[in-house]
C-alpha cells in the first residue's frame, strides 16, 4: 500500500483515428474517410484517502469528436457520408473546422454543435 504522503497522479490522451469505411454494397468501388479525436483524462486515486481500487486508473474525462459521421446520431456507430448517397441525420449548423487540429479544445461530447469539416 502507498504512504499517506501519495498524492496519486494522471495523464492524458488524446488521439485520432481515421477510418476509411465503404457501403455494404458489395459492388461498391466508394470509400469515405471518418476521423474520430478522443480525449481521455486519467487519475490514479490515492487508496488510503479515497475508497478506491488500488492500481486502477480513474477516468476523470472522456470527449469525442467525430467528423464525417451523421449529425444528430448518437448510437455508438460511425454514419459516414458518401458522395453516392443522400444525407442522413439533421444537416450541418456548425463551423467548419478541421478534424485533424489538435490544438482545438473538443468540449463536451455531445453537446457541439454539428459542423462541416475542411478536409476530409
């Protein structure tokens, strides 16, 4: 067990993950790129001040951002849209922004508003 003096301690990730999905139709030559940002904030908790797992992280925060994915859509799946088909989910009222910007804050998850991306 630590010493009382632990004062415990976290770390942060935040990463993106571009996926390059196609239709289920199998004839399809179409492929469209969704990018997801994560932004996890972690917390291993001092045991003998908090009742608490020792050696168990805490997960303090955890936002998403996810472009090129159906607005208004929020059943744990990718929507992407492709050129091919019409869209699905409320249409854009965001600003345009550019997925792969790391230094832009992505807020509550959820809560955003639902732009258009500059690049894909």
């Amino acid at each position: 067990m630590e010493s009382p003096s632990f004062k415990g301690g976290g770390c942060q990730a935040d990463y993106t993950f571009v996926y390059a999905l196609a239709p289920a139709d199998p004839d399809s030559t179409e492929v469209s790129r969704t990018i997801v940002r994560r932004v996890l904030d972690l917390e291993l908790v001092n045991p003998a001040k908090y009742e608490v797992t020792p050696g168990r992280l805490s997960v303090n925060r955890y936002d998403q951002d996810l472009a090129n994915s159906a607005c208004d859509v929020y059943d744990g799946f990718l929507h992407p849209q492709f050129d091919s088909a019409d869209p699905t989910g409320a249409p854009p009222s965001g600003p345009t922004t550019d997925p792969y910007d790391r230094s832009r804050d992505i807020g509550k998850s959820g809560t955003e508003e639902c732009g258009t991306v500059s690049r894909t």
